[in-house]
C-alpha cells in the first residue's frame, strides 16, 4: 500500500465520496427548507384569500 499511484487514486475516490456526501445533504437541507417556506407562503395565501 506504499504505492503512490494506488495512494493517490485512494485519496481521490474517498474525496469525490465525501463531496458527493457533503452536497447530497446540503442541496437536501436548502430545498427542505425551501419547500417549507413555499408551504408557509400558500397557507398564507389562502388564509388571506378565505378572509376576504
């Protein structure tokens, strides 16, 4: 395992797993909250709109 090249692709593959990680639950967090202000909006909305 002292080899450089197997050392290197070794580092890389972990790398690209830990940022395809890293943005699966970042790009998962923005749009949860993003869908929850969009929720929040409509029944804002609509309580307006059942008032009138």
């Amino acid at each position: 395992m002292k080899d450089p090249f197997v050392l290197f692709w070794a580092a890389l593959i972990l790398g690209s797993v830990a940022w395809y990680g890293f943005l699966v639950f970042y790009v998962g967090f923005k749009a949860g909250r993003d869908i929850r202000d969009l929720i929040r909006t409509l029944r804002d909305q609509q309580a307006g709109n059942k008032k009138s």
